[in-house]
C-alpha cells in the first residue's frame, strides 16, 4: 500500500507495451511496469524523486487532493 495520498491514473499503453500510472497532482510524475503491481512499485520511487527534486528547487509540494474534477 502507497505511503503517498495521490490520486493515480494507471491504464495500457500499446506503443509502450507496459501499464503507465500518472499522478495529475504531480506534472510529468509518471512511470511504467509490465504488471499493475510493478508500476504502483516504480512510481513510489518516481514520487519520492519528484518530491526530492521539488524541495532542491525551493517548489511548493502539492497537498494531496484524492479524487479530481477532470480524472
């Protein structure tokens, strides 16, 4: 279970032939795996390197929102 409160978006890529999850809270946070279980796992790690490269840049972290408007 995620550690992280983000809405994800996880669907099937063709062109990529792998499963994306996206957190639309997060721009350009997003990652791929071959199953639902291994792309929840990758994009823990893209979270916490998103997170880390926003506090280095002095940029504000998003409060997780839950369940958006336009998802």
């Amino acid at each position: 279970m995620s550690r992280y409160k983000y809405e994800v978006i996880i669907y099937w890529s063709d062109e990529d032939e792998a499963f994306i999850a996206e957190v639309p809270e997060l721009p350009g946070c997003a990652a791929d795996g071959e199953t639902h279980e291994e792309v929840l796992s990758n994009l823990e790690t893209i979270i916490d390197e998103w997170i880390e490269t926003a506090q280095a840049l002095g940029r504000p972290i998003p409060i997780p929102k839950g369940r958006l408007m336009f998802a």
